[in-house]
C-alpha cells in the first residue's frame, strides 16, 4: 500500500502517508484514504517522508483535498517534504496554500 | 450447474464401430454429431460445417489426426475450436505429440460418458471465453479510434483558436513541440490596440483531451482582452475566475504572462507556478531571474486571487525567455534531472543569443542521449516602435449608423479608480464612430497616456523620474500599488466629443485630475529623449494627435483627432 | 466370477446408452473385427502389424473384450522386436480370442432382437 492513513485516537487528527511516487496512480487510493472516514477530522497532516516525487496530479490530489476539508476553512499540513518536493511545491506557491515543511 | 448448451460436434474416427459408440454418446448428450472417418474428410467437413469441438483420433489412415488438427487450428484462426484427441497412446512421447499438434485435451479408450460429458463442457467453457475476448477487443479497439478521432478534432478546432494570435510577429521566436497541445502546453500572443504585446506561456494540468478543453476558454478570454485593451491584471483576474468556475477542482493552469511596452520599454510579468522565466539585458549580459510568485490560475477565489505584477525597464534588443517544464525534468538513464544549474550553463555558454534554442537543445540531446518532444519555449525581445505594429481589428457591422455628434462626460472617483480601469469602454465607445476606427492604435495610446498620467502623477503624486533607472523603476511601481491601495479621495474625468466637420469629422479628447498639476512650460521645454525612461508621454500625445495643450497647470490635458471620409 | 474374456459390466452400460442403436453397434464391430483379422494376415511389416494391432485393441477395449485388446496392446508395442514365428504366433492367438469371444456378442445381438 503506497498511501497509509492514521487516525488520533480523539478523532481529530487524519494524518495520510504517501510513500513512493506520488502521481496519477495514487488517485484512488489517497481519495479513499479521506472521503469514507466516519468522523470529518479537524485537521490533516499529509505525510511526504517516504515519497520520491511528485507531478502536477499530486498538486491536483492536494487541492481536492483541501477543498473537502472545507477550502479557506481547512487546517492542512505538508510535512517531511525533501528537498525536490519542497521545490516542486514552493514553484508552484503551494506554500500559500498549504503549510509545508 | 447450468445445462451444457446443443454443439456442433465433429467425430473423426477410423474404425467404425467406435465411431458408432462416439457418435451415439454425444448425441444422448444433446449434441449434433458430424462424422469422418480420416483426417482428409475431417478438414474438409470442418471447411464447410464449422463445428464447435472436434473429437480426434489420433492414428487414421489418408491423414492421422496430428495433422488434421494443425490445419484444422490454421483454419479456425483466432476462434477457439476446442480438439479433445481419443487416444489409447500410453507413451507420454505421444500425449505431448496431442498437445503440440494443437490439442487441448484427450479422451482414452475405452471411452468413458461421465468423463467425455465433462471434458466437453469444460472445453466449451474455454471457447466461449475466447469468443468473449475477441468481441471486447474489437470493441476496445473501436472505442480507442474513435477517441483518437476525437482528439484529432480537438486539435483541429484548438489550433484556430490558439493561433489566432500574432506568434508569428517578427519579436518572437518560439518552440513548440508536436506534442505540445497534449502535454497541456499554451502559447498565445497578441498586440493590444495601443500596439503593446501580451504573451502567454502556460501549462495545463493532465494531458491530451482535459487540456486542450481547459485551454480553449482560456485562449477567447486572452485575445478578446487584449484585443479591447484590457491590462495583464484584468486579463488575469478574468482567466483566473473563469477557469476557477468552469474546471473541476484538481485541475489549474500554470502561466506566465508578459506584457511588453515598446512605448514604454517596459515588460510586467506575473508567473504563476511556471518555472523561472529570464530576462537577458544584452549592454550587461545579466540574466534576471522572473521567478513564479503566484498559485496557478484557477484555483483561487476571485477575492484571494493576486493580481500583482512586478514590471522591469527594457532596452531595445533586450530578450524575455520563458520556458514550459519540459526542459528542467528531463531525465537522462540515470533519472537525474536536467535542472537549472545545467540550464544556467546553458545560458553562460551561449555565445550568439539567436542561438540559444539551438544550444537548449543540444544540451538537452547529450544530457538525455535524445531529443524531448514536449518542450515549449519562446523568447520575445524589445524592438523599436517603428517595428512593431498591430494588426486592424476587424469589424462585424455595415457602418450605416453611426454616432457623429454628440458628447459624454465620465467621472471615476476614489476607490473605482483603484480597481477598474475605464479604457476598454472607452475605446469601444469611440469605435463607434466608424471614421475612427483607422487610428484604433493612436487613439488607444494617447488616452491610455493621459490617462495613466493623471492617475499617476495627478492624483496619486508619484514622480515620473524616479524611473531613470532599474531599482527606480521598481521602486516606482511598488509605490503605485501602495498608494493605489490606500487610495480614498480624488477623480480621473473624461470628456469625449465627437462633431462633423467637413466630409468627416473631429474628436476631442479632455483629461482632468485632481492632483497639484506641474510645470507645463519646463516639460515641453526638454528635449524628446527616446533613451530615457521617463517623461515621454507628453512626446507621444503630442505625436500621435492633433493640438495637445495643457491648461489648469498641468490638471487638465486635450488633444484632438479628425478623420475623413475615403470617397 | 468375472469373465476374463468379456468385460458383462461394459456390455451393460453399452446397451443402456446405445438403446435402439445396440444391434448395429454389435454388428459393425464383429464387421469391423473381421476386416482387421483378414488385414493382420495381410500385413508384411512390422509397422502396419502394429496400426492395426492399434487399432483393433482400441475397439476391443470399446466393447469390453479386454483379452483381446491386452493381446493387441502385446502386438502393438512389439512388432518390431519379435520374431517372424513369434509374430505369427501372436496373430493367432488373436485370431482364436476373437473366436472365444464371438458368440458372446452373437447372443447378445439375438437377445436385443428380441426385446
């Protein structure tokens, strides 16, 4: 499984790791990890340590996300990027988005 | 269990008494039964009766069953015919001889009902599922050429919207790759009224179809912008929101836009999530990085969306390059990326600036061991004004009516002037008037001039001179947004009159501002400096109208335009 | 005691699946037979001994004769290695198993007459 999803024990906290390659192939799998949870959390951590890469679907998957946990409203943390991630996010200005490290 | 489905059976067997014993089985079993007693006669009722199965003896005289199977086989083609050999062979060496002839399985004498029912089935089930995947693959394979097809006619349709644009100016040179449209890649170009150039380099989200459906919304808004004379900012915001609405969430544009003023010798630049752009200033060789400050368009609301520009002062020759990503990811064997510092090489190599595509390539070529086919570049340098010049808009109407006299009076207060800019209505206003619409380019530039002068220096105070030089200019524009935004008070007015006069007519044009007003004497006592940045508005007016004259101290400006009818 | 001859559970299933057609199953073997006995005279070398040894044992097992198809499986495998007289031999011993088991298929033509 290349995206691996954890809950807080409270409910609150959804943290999603991708690991690999993030593009088009995870579409399914990370939705997945998000849309069916029981209980909507109230903040999100989406863990890159482990992801090799990532393309402009990935930036697209991000965006879907943040407009399901409620858009301006949402509370989203980028974590654990590397160094050509952060690159690839601070390009294209997701940092104004997102908060990343 | 479903009930085996009625087959078509061909029994080939020598010894009759067998033959008999077969035939009488498969019938009990709900089958039709064909008959052979060789080989021969077994190919020949195959050619004609197309059986389902077909029950073989091995060893029959004319031609054994090994054979008859092979030709049999090369007869069905991609159909499954299912071969169930009959067979007291023992010898493994003869079983593999059943299968390499094309057997699928084989039935030992004596023959066994229960065994021979079963075998049967299950070979039926095989050729039912062969006869299902043939069917989809044809349909898959129609499926895929219509979609090919479709494609083929979004491209067609995408290619007219996209080049109705003026890539083809004699400041621009671009690359783009075959497959550009289906990487998503978006190169527009068009000349403003005023003879100013907007260009774009974008870059859609997914490939092929999705994109070309998102860049075609985008290319109407571009040219009819700027075709009216609408600025980069509101070009952007209206791009931005469009895509924001008519695209699904995941997907955004990518974009740098340029607008170039051969007037002004400037270039304003806003980057939204594409890689660094490069304006080479040829007197110092130097390279500024224009680096992406923005989000992509279409993913922000109208309210967040920034529209901020950052302007830069050119001289003539100068060269803005853009390139789309295609150039930084390519990957050689390895997976290393090509990246800016190869790229930065590139450019410290570069020996002859028109050549620098060529040297891109190259470097591209050796670095990956082959060409990329989907790398969009384009690079616009500044010409002298003579040089540039805009197409005519083309008109729709038949001229019959038109407005001759009459006049109108505007007046954009506070904070209006902050956010909406009135010389696209205007200009459509005086189109109207159809002796004018000749001079579209002069008229557009000299109320854009009087306009932005009494914006700028009237009623927001800045001095003009501070963009002598490259941080100055900077500097100038950072100071116009401030006090842009703050802006509460003060008025920009127009007066528009049109008469007849003689067999055409005139236009008077008055600008008015709040602000303190200037020297008017001193000004158009200094000479006309086309290397300064500053202060040649006032030239241009002149230049471009009829009897410009400044009255109210500076406050208020006129200047006139006639026409005449052509016989 | 079961028949080393005839195989009477064979025979039964036969006349149950070829109901009607019995009678000339019975008939076209013992036709069928008599061809294949007047061929392995007939037949000078080794190979075509052992075709139609092949195909006479496969019959045989059919209709549940199933000494006379093990003597055909012998002459089938190996023609090629025995003698001329062990041959000749063997071709007899087929011949009078044939005869042995005959009447047995004769009666039951009869009897299927008369059902």
């Amino acid at each position: 499984m290349s995206v691996v999803t954890e809950v807080s024990p409270d409910q609150k906290k959804l943290t999603i790791a991708v690991k690999g390659r993030f593009d088009f192939g995870r579409h399914q799998e990370f939705r997945e990890s998000y849309e069916r949870l029981p209980h909507k959390p109230e903040s999100i951590v989406v863990d890159l340590k482990e992801a090799t890469y990532l393309d402009s679907s990935a930036l697209g998957m991000l965006l879907l996300l943040r407009d399901h946990a409620g858009g301006d409203n949402s509370d989203i943390r980028v974590v654990n990027s590397s160094s050509d991630v952060k690159k690839i996010l601070a390009i294209s200005n997701f940092d104004k988005l997102f908060d990343i490290s | 269990m479903q009930a085996q489905e009625p087959l078509t059976i061909l029994i080939a067997e020598d010894s009759a008494a067998d033959r008999l014993l077969l035939s009488t089985i498969v019938r009990r079993q709900g089958h039709q039964v064909l008959t052979a007693a060789n080989g021969a006669e077994a190919v020949e009722c195959f050619q004609q009766q197309q059986p389902d199965l077909v029950l073989m003896d091995a060893l029959m005289p004319v031609m054994d069953g090994f054979e008859a199977a092979r030709q049999i086989k090369a007869l069905a083609g991609e159909a499954l015919v299912p071969i169930i050999f009959l067979t007291s062979l023992t010898e493994s060496e003869a079983l593999a001889r059943c299968l390499e002839a094309g057997g699928d399985d084989f039935l030992a004498k004596p023959y066994n009902q229960v065994i021979l029912a079963a075998k049967i089935k299950a070979m039926d089930r095989l050729r039912r599922l062969q006869a299902t995947v043939l069917q989809q693959r044809d349909l898959i394979a129609k499926h895929h050429d219509y979609l090919l097809n479709e494609q083929r006619v979004a491209k067609a349709v995408f290619d007219k919207v996209a080049h109705s644009g003026c890539l083809s100016a004699p400041n621009i040179r671009y690359l783009q790759s075959p497959y550009a449209l289906f990487n998503g890649d978006l190169l527009l170009a068009a000349y403003t009224p005023a003879g100013d150039m907007h260009v774009m380099l974008g870059d859609f989200t997914g490939h092929g179809l999705p994109a070309a459906v998102g860049a075609m919304p985008l290319a109407e808004v571009f040219y009819g912008m700027t075709a009216k004379g609408y600025g980069l900012a509101e070009t952007l915001r209206e791009m931005n929101a469009k895509l924001k609405r008519i695209l699904p969430v995941d997907m955004f544009c990518c974009a740098t836009l340029l607008s170039l003023s051969f007037q002004s010798r400037s270039v304003e630049v806003w980057n939204g999530g594409m890689p660094d752009g490069y304006l080479h200033r040829m007197a110092s060789g130097e390279r500024v990085p224009l680096p992406a400050r923005h989000l992509p368009l279409g993913i922000l609301s109208a309210q967040a969306f920034d529209d901020r520009t950052d302007v830069y002062p050119m001289a003539v020759d100068d060269r803005v390059f853009l390139l789309s990503d295609g150039v930084i990811d390519t990957c050689d064997a390895n997976d290393q990326l090509f990246g800016v510092e190869r790229l930065q090489q590139v450019f410290s190599a570069n020996r002859e600036p028109d050549r620098l595509f060529e040297d891109i390539e190259q470097a591209l070529r050796d670095f990956r061991g082959q060409a990329r086919d989907d790398v969009s570049m384009v690079e616009v340098s500044l010409l002298e004004s003579a040089q540039a010049h805009g197409a005519a808009p083309v008109y729709s109407d038949s001229g019959q009516s038109c407005p001759l006299d009459w006049s109108a009076s505007f007046e954009f207060r506070g904070a209006t002037l902050r956010r909406f800019n009135p010389l696209p209505f205007l200009l459509q206003l005086l189109l109207e008037v159809h002796g004018l619409r000749a001079q579209s380019g002069a008229l557009y530039s000299v109320l854009a001039e009087l306009y932005s002068n009494g914006l700028e220096h009237g009623v927001l105070g800045l001095d003009s001179s501070l963009k002598r030089d490259a941080a100055g200019f900077a500097r100038y524009y950072e100071m116009r947004a401030a006090r842009l935004e703050a802006l509460q008070d003060g008025f920009v007015r127009v007066h528009l009159q049109v008469q007849p006069q003689g067999e055409g007519g005139r236009l008077v044009i008055r600008v008015e501002d709040s602000g303190k007003g200037f020297d008017v004497a001193r000004v158009m006592e200094r000479p006309v400096d086309n290397v300064r940045l500053s202060g040649r508005g006032i030239g241009l007016v002149r230049q471009l109208g009829r009897n410009a004259s400044w009255s109210d101290q500076g406050r208020s400006a006129s200047v006139e335009f006639f026409w005449e009818i052509e016989a | 005691m079961t028949d080393p001859h005839v195989n009477r559970e064979v025979l039964d299933t036969l006349r149950e699946v070829m109901e009607d057609g019995y009678t000339e199953l019975l008939e076209t073997f013992l036709a069928d037979s008599q061809s294949r006995l007047h061929e392995l005279q007939d037949s000078t070398s080794a190979k075509a001994l052992s075709d139609v040894a092949h195909s006479f044992k496969g019959s045989a097992s059919n209709m549940g004769a199933v000494r006379l198809a093990e003597l055909c499986q012998d002459l089938e495998s190996n023609a090629k290695d025995k003698s001329p007289e062990a041959l000749a031999q063997l071709v007899a011993d087929i011949h009078s198993e044939f005869a042995e088991v005959r009447p047995v298929y004769e009666s039951e033509k009869h009897h299927a007459h008369i059902h």
